[in-house]
C-alpha cells in the first residue's frame, strides 16, 4: 500500500493504494472517474488514454506509483464547465462516435495529436497517429473528419486567445 | 420533414455525455458491499476435470467464496439453451449437449469456467482464483470442422455422434441435379469464410445484487436485449423468478451480435450474489473476451453455379459445413440455416437452388451471430461465384451481374424468401458511376507502368433483415417471437417519453426514435426522451440485433403514436366544438384544418390529465402502446465497388476508392446511417484482409490478444463514398428496410474480388495478409 498523491483535473487528490494498482483502476475505482474506459489488457486500444503532464498516456501502462506527483487531465477534466472542448465538439458535430466507449480515448489522443502537429494535420497522418486507438463501431471514416474538424476549431481558438 | 424530424441529419443527443465521459456503461456502476467475480478457466480444450481443490484459496486474503459447477447443479440452475430448433434432413431433431454454466465434469474449449473466486477487490479475486488447485485428464481435441468429421476424431458431446449438430437442407435437389445437367458452363469453388471474434470495445460485465427480504434480484448486464436475458435466466435457467428480476442494459459499448447471448458468466454472477448475500460484480477482460465472446462466421463451403449458353444462371449447388465451436450457443443453430441459406440467391434469378448444411461440434469457443449473421457468409459465397464466373464466361463482371438481376417484385426465391421490392440496377449504376467504371481500364494501365497490380472487385448484396415475423419464424424452430413493443406517454406538460423494448448500443436510438416522434407532431426532439434498457421500465421487448430497430422497434412507435393522436384528436376536436376528422397536427398543435382554430399539444395533454373537460365516456390520461410484428422479412440490398492496388513485391494491398450504394428504404437520420454503413464496412474489410480466430491442432486460440489478432485499425482502412438509392419497403408504415449490418455484408466480397482481380488468381484465403497475397502472386508466377 502506498499514498498517492495526483493533481486530477486539476485537483489535489490522494489515495491509498496497493502497488500494482493501475493508474487506469486508481481513476476509475478509487477516483470514481469512469469516463476513462479499459478496452483491453496489452495496452493496444487506446481506451484509457489521458493526459499526464499534459501528454496522452494509456494509463493502463502506468503503475500508480510512477504517476505520483504528476498532473492528471482525464475526459471529465476537458471541458470548461459546459462549454464542450473543440475536439468533444467536433466529435458530436461530426458523427465521430456511435456507442462511446472508444470515445475518451479518442478524444485525449487527438488533443494531443494536435497540440503535437501545431494543429497542422492531413488526413493520412491522423489516421497513423490513430494507430493507438482501436473503435470498432465507426470504421473511424468520422473520427478522422472529425479531428480534422477540431485542428482548424482549435487553431482558431488558439488565434482569439 | 421538419429541421429535427424523417430525413435529418440531426446531431445525436445521447453524445454529450458520451463526449465528456458521462456515460453509464456496466463496469461504471458501483453498489455498496460490492465484491467482485473472477473466473478459474480450463487452460484445456478437452479435458476431464478430475478435482478441484480450493482450499488454498479459501485461506487467501479478502476471498469471500469459491464456487463450481458441483453447487450450480445442487442449486438445479439449469444448463444454457439454444433457442432455435433446427431437424435434419431426416426429420430428427438437432443434437444437442448440455452446456453447464461452470463445467462438472467436462470441459470442451480453452477458456471454459470449472469454477468462480467471489474477492472483495478486484485483485484479491483474481490472488484466490490463481490458488484454485484444478487437475483435469486431457482428451483430444478437435479443433477444426476438418478434424471434427475426420474418421476416428475425439468425440465432444455423446448425443451428438460424429459430432454432428445436424445435416440440413433447403431447396429442390432433383430440379437443382436436372439444372445443372443441362447448363453449358459450370463454375465450382471451394469457400472458406474465416473465423471471426466480434470485439465490441466494452468487454462484457455484469453487476449483480440480491435483495433477500424482497427475494429480488437486480442486473446490470451489457446486454443488447435485457428482456430476453429475464426471460431465459427465469424461465430457462432457473436463477431467479421473472417478476422478481430486473435486468438493466445501460449504456452499452457495442454488441455486433455477441451482446445477445445470456452466457454462463452473467447467471453466476446472479447466482453467486444470492449464494454469498453480496453484490456481485464481473468483468471481462479482453482475453477473456476472445476466449468467451461468441464467435463469428467459419463455414467451409463448396459450391458450384450453372449457366445457360446465354450466361443466365440456371442452377446453384452448395454444400457447408458450419463450425458452431463446443456448445450450442442461444441463436447459433440458426445462422447458418435459416439466416444463410435463405440468402443464397442473392440478387439474381435462380429458377433452382439446393443447399445442404452439416453444423458441427468443435473443441472451441461457441460460435453465434455476428454482424449480418449468416448472411455475409451467403453473400460471400454467391458474390465470389459471380466474380468468378464473370472471369471464366469472360463476361464483364458488372454486366453479367446486371443480366441475372431480379427486376420484377414481388420475387419468391426457390429459399423461403419473397422478396418485397427493390431496384438492383439503381445501385449497380449509382456504383458505377461514382467508382468511374468506364474509366478504370486507363487507371489500371497506369499502375502498371507504376508497378502496381490494380484491381477492382464488385458486391451486389441483399440480406434479411427486420428481424422477423413471429409465425413465419415459429414455423421455422425459432422458440421465441420477433415482434417489438412501444409505449407513447404524453406527460401533463406535452413532453413526451417513449418506451421501447430496441436497444440501443451505439445506433443511436436516442436520437432517431426522437426524430420520427418528432416529425408527426411537429415537435422538437428535445421534448422527447427515449426509455429503454431495463425491464422495470420497458415492459417487454425482444431488443435489437439484424437491422431490427429501425424496421420494427420504430414501427411500433408509430402504431402506439397512431392511437395516441386518435385520442388526442379527440380531445382536441371536443373542445374546439369540431369534428375529429377535421383535426391535423402541425407544429405541435392540434388545428382545425382550413381555420385557425387551434390547441396546443401541452393544452390537449393537461387537458387529459385534468380531466375536467373530457368527451363523454373517456378515461383520463395520454398513454398508448402497441405491440408491432412485421408481415415479412425486408430487404436492403445494394452495390458495393472497391479499387485496388496490391504490391507486388510486398504482396500488401492499398484500398484506391470504396464505394457503397445502398437501398435502405427510408431514412430517419442519414448521418446516423452513414455512420452504420461505415461501421460495417470496417468490420467487413477487416474480416478480407486482417482478422482470423486462429487455433492450433490443440484447440488453444493463438490469437487471443490484440498482439495477436489484427482488428481494423485507422490506417488499414480508407474514406468510403457512400450513395443512396431507395425503393422504400412496403411492409412497414414508414417504408425502412434496416441499415445496421449492410456495410459487414456487402464489403467483404468486394474487396477479395479486387484482390483476386489485381493478381489474376483466385485462390486466396481470407483474411488476406500481404504473405498470402504475395504467395498467391507467386504461386501464379511459378504455374506460368
Ligand atoms: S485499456 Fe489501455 S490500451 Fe487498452
Ligand atoms: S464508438 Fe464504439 S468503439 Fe468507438
């Protein structure tokens, strides 16, 4: 058992832990932010991605005690009060999800993908980027115009701030 | 149609709490003393289970119990059921094993449960289930249908002798034999249609919880039919009685057929919540998932197809064997029967069909419905015949299509199905056109010069769907009917909740439903709320599954719409002092036509409830249902056209166009469409080019992990472009057909004839991975 101490979404959180507890099951069960999902169990889908220092990180693959200390933004985190982020937006806009379990992932992937490309993106570098983020419900044909969508909101957001 | 009502692309409102992590799915809820399922499973295919000692485990930190199949029969849970019967040509019914939730005595594939560790985390429930002691006496096993009906091969169940299901057949042989005498071409092949592990993202789950004062269970489960589940957990398997279980299907992530299924983990984990007085909750990891999920497809089929001299198709011969895995898994005695073979004349004239099927029993896991279910398999078979035969009549592959198209309806096919309606030719052309058919012998030159094999592969498709009506489908063994249900509550205010047994797991009922309820009043969507997913509140529905939602789920929405604007009328026509026959509805107001004369929909509501002014004779109140069953089968059907280059020297193939013509009669909202189709599309390009349950001699599943086995991912596939064209169907009130599975249907032929096309060659197995594509090259190259 080790005190894990997370700022999450940006709040001071703690909890106690067993070791070989996933930073994925510490969001989820002892955090109870279930928006980020498990999809599977060799770190291939992409489903629990987040934010750790402001990088995605399947956070399946992190053990809690090499997250301590850092800062955590999961799905719940990304919006401004009711004000959906770029990426959310263009997802709903753009048809970019059907049962949403993929979505969060998706979502906490794509921000980066952008942040990481200067927003400059086509269509075949989204989808390489996608590699990491397995949905079986939308053949990704909307996911893909749908971050395409959010790297021009979020370019122009960026120019207005 | 109205900005939000039939025929817009209205955004989904079920996305936002999807978007920002809201949803409700399974393994989200949490209920207090929750303690948590972990299952022992058989590292065996065949085996007998000799002891199983849990007294290590017993003595493990925070185990609360351990349970096996011993006290699943003390406690006379019944075994799982298959509820579709199935007789073989001789009359005598299919032969059916006992499927025990956790095996007594026997397991039959890898991944099979003997017993259950009930821990009070997650972790300790997996510490107590590694410190089951199991000894099991290995048999041998028969993994593969060839090694199942070889002479001499392991026996799996003893009421099935040879491991025969059944040996069934559809259509007259004597007439299909005389056909085929006398036909100038014949065109034979051997198909193989791959094994398939439907990988809905959200594992399964369930949370279980008994009420022992009130002797009531409740289910979170991710089902895509929550009453269907109560149903066979009460009256089947004995769990617990029906009007004291309540089954809740939250947000579902994905199903593609394998969420139908009531499986053996679910009901232990009902039962255990009873035996051990505390909430239960399993999880499936993804391992689990692939070794327990119902999978999809794996048939071996020879077929052959005879033309006449004027290359119109006189006669279709095939034989299959289907590979139902070790158990009799709820609907898989259908899928490759009445699902499959009532699908095998495609879109074309065949005056004499004969198909025989042989289900058997292998040492893997259970095979069921899967996406399209049984008619992917037909359209594969019947689509790779007509490429073929294109090839060898030396016709153009469209052009022979097009020459045995069915083009007068209604059309009975020699296989049960009357086909309602349809234009094929519409599809065919609308294909063309947007591929630029005429323009593909000048691409094809042109990657030649580049060094790349270019190729193009047709689909014309047609499927089943609206799933299905009762009597026809009682007649045929199903043991369950088909109708669907609805219920209209106008509440006081004149927002209105609708009841439906459909589920939705992604389709996106929320909205769609919304829309067409909003279309006949004049309403926006958000006045309407959809309820489904939990028997307390729905009083019964068969959920949702082959394309169904939308051909019968909506049409009982509308009956029950239907007799709720009856009553309002008359309301409304009672005190505007008019005759209800001069009442219209628009806007949300219920007018007198030709004046403006006018009551609100909430006034016509509150008026009901009030019941201070009503005509005479009638009850309070503004609520309707209806129960709705489809008069037959629909059709949706299309064209669907993929361009190709293969690589040579690398054997990869690079998808150049994919077009998708589809006739789903009326849509409600063809953005959702769109995405369905999509949807299919990947799952079907999947199964040609990278997905395959593979086993070894032994039965272990080699590709039980997404290390191993290739699921579509974003830059395996391409953008597809996607036509509609509409002959709206005449069955229901709305003229639906059914959309959900179209894409897994139409696509996967399509792209192994732009393959084959590409490589001049038509030997070459699914899923085909560049090595087998490049030896197909190859092989080709040596013959020459
Ligand atoms: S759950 Fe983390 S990658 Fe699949
Ligand atoms: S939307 Fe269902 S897995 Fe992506």
């Amino acid at each position: 058992m080790s005190t894990i101490k997370l700022t999450v979404n940006g709040k001071a959180v703690s909890a106690d832990a067993e070791d070989r507890t996933l930073l994925v099951h510490l969001l989820r069960d002892h955090l109870g932010l279930t928006g980020t999902h498990v999809g599977c169990d060799t770190s291939q889908c992409g489903a629990c991605t987040v934010h750790i220092d402001g990088r995605a990180v399947k956070s399946c693959t992190v053990l809690v005690g090499q997250a301590n200390g850092s800062k955590i933004t999961t799905i719940e985190g990304l919006s401004k009060g009711d004000e959906l982020h770029p990426m959310q937006a263009a997802f709903r806009d753009n048809h970019g999800l059907q049962c949403g379990y993929c979505t969060p992932g998706m979502i906490m992937s794509a921000v980066d993908m952008v942040h990481r490309h200067s927003g400059k993106l086509d269509e075949a570098t989204v989808r390489q980027e996608l590699e990491g983020n397995i949905c079986r419900c939308t053949g990704y044909h909307n996911i893909v115009k749908s971050v395409l969508d959010a790297a021009g909101r979020m370019k122009v957001a960026n120019a207005a701030e | 149609m109205g900005v939000e009502g039939i025929g817009a692309r209205v955004a989904r409102k079920e996305d936002k709490r999807f978007v920002t992590g809201k949803g409700k799915y399974v393994d989200d809820v949490r209920v207090h003393g929750m303690t948590y399922a972990h299952f022992v499973r058989s590292p065996h295919a065949h085996a007998k289970v000799k002891s199983i000692d849990i007294s290590e485990a017993m003595k493990k930190t925070g185990v609360v119990a351990v349970l096996t199949g011993k006290e699943i029969v003390e406690d006379k849970i019944g075994n799982l059921i298959c509820g579709w019967m199935i007789h073989s040509k001789d009359g005598t019914p299919m032969k059916m094993g006992a499927w025990p939730a956790m095996a007594p005595e026997t397991v039959r594939f890898v991944g099979q449960a003997v017993a259950v560790v009930i821990g009070e985390t997650r972790n300790q429930a997996r510490d107590g289930a590694d410190a089951v002691e199991v000894t099991y006496d290995e048999l041998p096993a028969a993994a593969s249908i060839t090694a199942a009906i070889a002479a001499g091969a392991p026996q799996l169940h003893p009421e099935a002798p040879g491991n025969i299901i059944y040996d069934w057949h559809i259509g007259d042989q004597a007439a299909t034999d005389t056909a085929f005498k006398s036909a100038a071409n014949v065109v034979a092949m051997d198909i193989l249609n791959n094994r398939l592990v439907p990988n809905a993202m959200e594992p399964r789950s369930a949370v279980a919880e008994y009420d022992s004062a009130e002797e009531h269970f409740t289910l979170h489960t991710t089902s895509q039919n929550p009453h269907v589940a109560r149903l066979v957990l009460s009256a089947f398997y004995g769990v617990a009685q029906e009007h004291k279980l309540r089954v809740i299907a939250p947000d579902v992530g994905g199903g593609f057929g394998s969420k139908i299924f009531i499986y053996p983990e679910e009901m232990v984990a009902l039962w255990a919540s009873k035996r051990t007085g505390r909430p239960v909750k399993w999880t499936s990891d993804r391992t689990e998932a692939f070794l327990t999920d119902a999978h999809g497809r794996d048939h071996l089929t020879k077929a052959e197809m005879a033309f006449d001299k004027d290359n119109k198709i006189v006669g279709l011969r095939v034989k299959t064997h289907a590979n139902l895995g070790a158990y009799m898994s709820l609907f898989s005695s259908s899928v490759p029967t009445y699902l499959y073979a009532t699908l095998l004349s495609g879109q074309y004239n065949i005056p004499n069909i004969y198909a025989e099927v042989v289900s058997v029993y292998t040492n893997t896991t259970p095979v069921d419905a899967y996406r399209g279910a049984g008619r992917p398999e037909a359209s594969f078979v019947v689509e790779r015949m007509m490429e073929t035969a294109a090839r060898k009549l030396k016709a153009d592959p469209a052009e022979l299509r097009r020459k045995n198209f069915i083009t007068s309806f209604p059309h009975q096919t020699p296989v049960i199905m009357a086909y309602d309606t349809g234009d094929f030719n519409a599809s065919l052309d609308a294909a063309l056109k947007t591929i630029d058919y005429a323009g593909f012998p000048a691409r094809k030159a042109k990657a030649k010069s580049e060094g790349k094999l270019r190729g193009i592969g047709f689909s014309c498709y047609i499927e089943a769907c609206g799933i299905a009506p009762s009597k026809a489908v009682g007649s045929l063994g199903a043991g369950v009917g088909l109708w669907e249900s609805a219920e209209v509550r106008v509440n006081p205010v004149g927002t209105i909740e609708i009841l439906t047994g459909s589920h939705s797991h992604g389709q996106g009922h929320e909205t769609t439903f919304a829309q067409v309820v909003a279309d006949r009043l004049g309403i926006s969507v958000n006045q309407v709320s959809i309820v489904h997913g939990d028997t307390d509140k729905v009083q019964f529905g068969m959920g949702t599954y082959g394309s169904r939602s939308g051909a019968v789920g909506i049409s009982a929405i509308v009956k029950a719409m239907e007799k709720m604007e009856a009553k309002a009328k008359k309301i409304a026509a009672h005190h505007l002092e008019a005759s209800e026959q001069d009442i219209v509805i628009e806007n949300g107001e219920f007018k007198v036509a030709g004046t403006d004369k006018a009551m609100a929909l909430a006034n016509v509501a509150l008026s009901a409830y009030t019941a201070h002014n009503l005509p005479d004779g009638m009850e309070p109140g503004l609520k309707e249902s209806a129960f709705y069953d489809p008069s037959n089968f629909t059709f949706p059907a299309g064209c669907y056209v993929c361009e190709v280059d293969v690589d040579p020297g690398t054997g990869k193939t690079t998808f150049v166009n994919f077009v998708a013509a589809d006739d789903f009669g009326r849509l409600i909202n063809p953005m959702i469409v769109e995405g369905q189709v999509h949807g299919g599309i990947a799952q079907g390009i999947g199964q040609a080019l990278l997905e395959g349950a593979v086993y070894d001699e032994s039965g272990q599943l080699l590709t039980a992990s997404y290390m191993d086995y290739a699921m579509p991912r974003a830059d395996d596939l391409p953008s597809f472009k996607l036509q509609h064209t509409t002959t709206l169907c005449p069955g229901n009130p709305l003229g639906i057909k059914g959309c959900g599975e179209a894409g897994a249907i139409g696509s996967t032929p399509a792209v192994i004839n732009a393959i084959t096309d590409a490589i001049g060659h038509d030997k070459l197995e699914m899923p085909a991975t560049p090595s087998r594509v490049w030896h197909a090259i190859h092989m080709k190259q040596a013959a020459e």
